[in-house]
C-alpha cells in the first residue's frame, strides 16, 4: 500500500484547537519605558497569523475588551492570532489620544507621512516617519510576524472602514459584527495605509466602535467576528496521497512535454492555468488507482498516464496526488502550464450541487490562485481548454480535442463563487 500522510488530520477547516497555547512578547516600550505586550493564541508556528490591536489611541479602549475577549478564544486549525491590547499605554494612562510626546501614532507611520501639527494638536504626526518607540515597536513586529490579516480598533464612528486590503474580508467583518463598511479620507502616516503597502497581499483595516464602554454582547460578537476573519483564511486541509512518479514515470512525462509542447522538461513551471474537471466516477478509489498505474491511456494511448494535481471526494476531502511543481496529463494542450484539479462525480450538476465537495473545491483553487497569481479567469472547466489563451499543441490531430466536464455554463457559476471569497493573497 501507498504511503498516505494526513498533514492536518481534521476535514473541518474551522476545528478550534483542544486547548489555545497563549505566549506573551514584549515588543517593544512607550516614551515613558512602559513595556508593550504582544500575546499568542494558538501555535506560534501556525501557517496563518492574524493581530488585533485593541487600542491606539489612549482616548479609544473598547477595542481592548474584545482583545481581552479574544485571548480565551480558540482559534481555527492551522491559525494563530496575536493581540496587542494597548500600543499607546502612556496615552491611555493619561487618557490622551496621543503618546507622551503629544504624537497620533496614527499619523506616525512611515507610509505618505506628513508634517502636521506641534505636541498635542489632535493629528500631530510627529518630528519624522516613525519617529515614536511605540510605531517602531509595531513595525518590526509586522515586519517579523507578518500577519495575513490585522484589525485595529479605533472609537467612535461605528464603521468598518474601507481599505486597500481585501474588500471581502471587510464585508465579513462589516456583516458579523452589524458595522456598516464605509470610507474615511485617505489620512497621511497611518498604520494601516504603511501596512498594505508594505505587505500587498496581507490586509490591515480599522474597525470603529461605538463610543463608551462596549456591552458584554457587543464584545462577544466582534470577538466572533474577528474569529469569522480567522476562519475564512485558515489553511485548508489537504491530505497527501501521492501517486507513484518515479524516475521513469518523469521521463515519460518530460518526452510528453516534448512531442506536445516542444518543452524539455517535466516540471511544470509558473502554473497559469487551473482546469477543474469531473471524474465521470462515482468513487474516489477507481480514480486513484487509475492516475497510479501509469498505464496508456485508453484514448489517446500515450506514456504516461493520466493524472491530475488534485482530486476532491464527495465528501469535500482534498488528496493531493502529485506535487504542483510536476507536470501532468489532464487536459491536452494545457498540461504544460495547468494544475489539474478532478472531482468526484459523474455530471457537472452533481459536483455543483454538493455543497461540501464545493466548498472545498472553492478554496483550494483560490489558495492556488493565491500561491501562483493565477487569475479567475483562468480557472477553467476541462471543456473550456480550446479557448485558453495558453493552449498550445504540436500534434495537429490533437488541436481540437478537449473533453465534455465542467463546461462554459458551470464555470461561469463556479467563477461568480469564487469571486465571493477573501481575495486569491488572503488565501495564499
Ligand atoms: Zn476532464
């Protein structure tokens, strides 16, 4: 029997883990030395990290309640979050919106920083970029954590404030937590504007609270909220089931790239292309044992045999068959460029109408799109292959041939899903 690895054991995404492991981190000290604390919840080598700053502004804690809220909280399987309470403590022991040198650490980031104001004006963006301990402590932690995601509480506009990060997971946001998503003027110097830039891909946005103390049940639901953010970009679970591909299977597949594609290789380099494809069975063991046999294959009679990347069960279990960074044959004319992903099912209609074999299809191929830059129209269905414009093929019998599943109309179906979840970078 083949070796079957089960990288994350569970098929539920969204499992909290048994018990949260919580570390503390000083990350750096306020003007006045106070320490500034970083805290944990979940592995420190989870795949995913998302941060929560409680507060910024020393005149703006409710945020904090709902950090506090979210270190008892377990997050998803494969996520961690780290919560800073407090990164003004100066100001928020003197119940100043500034540090104690009379700096709006929000205007203080090193991204359109400008001159404004002296000690105290309300926007005063201090003597530099980054001139406060406070925005550096931040800023190297970002630089080092490099969360996938960051909210930053502020008070008291009640909204979720549009940013140039990932427009879905703000409406996640804006639909848990009842704020409505709205725009703001595009301040200098602040912590969120340096964050998208610096790290495109990742998002950073601010949630304004209502002003005041927040109700036990309005801390509850924006802890659930965040968690929401957490859960809609947790790793996958993604069982390894390889097929053998050995030495001469790869000098099959490499003479394949040559008849066919005029390639010398059997790696598949820069994937551009994802083809999803049903597998016309109603089991997934038929399947695997196809893909392994590498035998001719009954159409075309060629070496080697066919296969594809990815094969997602009924049940929405993901195997991964062969690694991305190898060739194979799935779909003529696209395999030098094309992931292959098969599900299990014997119509287009029955794959479509599962929603967990969909579900799970959904977010594979976005965090496909996410690692490669592959763009969603290019996630094809097997009988969309003749209009890529990455089709190519050497054999002239071959030009025209493709194959019935996952034609135009599901995949216009299949695409509009894919648009509705977090941006291809927050799923990488
Ligand atoms: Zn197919």
């Amino acid at each position: 029997m083949l070796h079957v690895l089960t990288l994350m054991l569970s098929a539920l995404a969204a499992a909290p883990q048994a018990a949260p492991a919580a570390n503390t981190e000083v990350i750096g000290s306020s003007v006045r030395g106070t320490p500034i604390r970083a805290f944990r919840v979940g592995p420190a080598r989870a795949r995913v990290k998302l941060l929560v700053v409680g507060s910024v502004h020393g005149d703006e804690p409710a945020g904090r309640a709902i950090v506090a809220r979210l270190r008892r909280s377990a997050p998803p399987r494969g996520t961690a979050l780290w919560l800073i309470p407090d990164l003004n403590p100066d100001g928020h022991a003197a119940g100043s919106r500034q540090n104690a040198n009379g700096v709006d650490l929000n205007r203080n980031f090193p991204y359109r920083w400008q001159a404004d104001g002296g000690p105290f004006d309300t926007y005063h963006s201090g003597s530099g970029p980054a001139s406060e301990p406070e925005t550096q402590a931040l800023a190297r932690f970002v630089e080092r954590v490099r969360p996938r995601v960051t909210l930053w509480y502020h008070q008291a506009l009640r909204i979720v404030v549009r940013s140039t990060g990932d427009a879905q997971l703000e409406r996640l946001y804006s639909r848990r937590s009842g704020l409505p998503r709205e725009g703001l003027p595009r301040y200098h110097g602040t912590a969120v504007g340096w964050q998208n830039r610096r790290f495109p891909g990742d998002t950073a946005f601010v949630v304004e609270l209502h002003g005041g103390q927040p109700p036990r049940a309005y801390v509850a639901r924006h802890a659930r909220a965040a968690l929401a953010l957490a859960r809609a970009v947790a790793p996958q679970p993604v069982t390894s089931k390889p097929i053998p591909f050995g030495a001469r299977r790869k000098a099959e597949m490499r003479a394949y790239a040559r008849r066919h594609y005029g390639i010398d290789d059997h790696r598949l380099r820069r994937p551009r292309v994802i083809v999803e494809h049903h597998t016309a069975t109603s089991t997934f063991a038929p399947v695997f044992n196809t893909f392994a046999s590498d035998a001719p294959d009954v159409e075309l009679g060629e070496l080697p045999g066919v296969c594809a990347h990815f094969v997602i069960d009924r049940d929405g279990s993901v195997y991964r068959l062969v690694p991305t960074s190898i060739m194979c044959r799935h779909t003529v004319g696209l395999n030098w460029t094309a992931i292959g992903i098969e599900h299990v099912g014997t119509s287009d209609g029955q794959v479509l109408g599962n929603p967990r074999q969909m579900r799970a299809s959904l977010r594979l191929t976005r965090s496909l799109q996410g690692r490669h830059g592959i763009r969603t129209r290019n996630v094809i269905g097997h009988a969309e292959s003749l209009s890529s414009r990455f089709h190519r093929e050497r054999v002239a019998r071959l030009r025209t041939q493709t194959h019935g599943d996952m034609g135009p109309a599901s995949m216009d179906r299949y695409r509009r899903l894919l648009g509705r979840l977090p941006a291809p970078g927050s799923m990488r």
